[in-house]
C-alpha cells in the first residue's frame, strides 16, 4: 500500500443508507473487493475504477451482494 495513492471517498451504504468514510488504495489499479457496512454490517461489493494512464482513481461503485456482476 502506497499512502500517497490513498483516497478518502464519501459514500453510502446500499442496504442502510449509513454514509460513511472509504479509503481506496489506487496503487491496486482497478479492481473489485468487498468492504462490510459499518452500522449494519452487510456486505457491499465494490467496483474500483482507476485510469492506467495517470494511476488515478476514476469511479468507486457500490453494491448489495445481490448486483454481483
């Protein structure tokens, strides 16, 4: 991990609404994970998006477990 490639993101958690702080490592490229809820608990996938051209974070997609692509 690379703290100078470390973003902060607000979000939203899909299932309760709860807005929360994610910190998104770009160093990773673009990528899928999963993160837990911090009130509820429920799984949120994430869709990581980062440009290969300049390294930088594009897009942070969130969904219920049921979107799974």
């Amino acid at each position: 991990m690379h703290e100078e490639m470390l973003t902060s993101r607000a979000v939203h958690c899909p299932y309760c609404d709860t807005a929360f702080e994610l910190l998104v490592d770009a160093s990773q490229g673009s990528h899928m994970t999963w993160e837990d809820c911090p009130r509820c608990c429920a799984p949120i996938q994430l869709r990581i998006s980062v440009s290969p051209q300049s390294g930088e974070l594009e897009e942070v997609a969130l969904g219920r477990d049921d979107d799974v692509v």
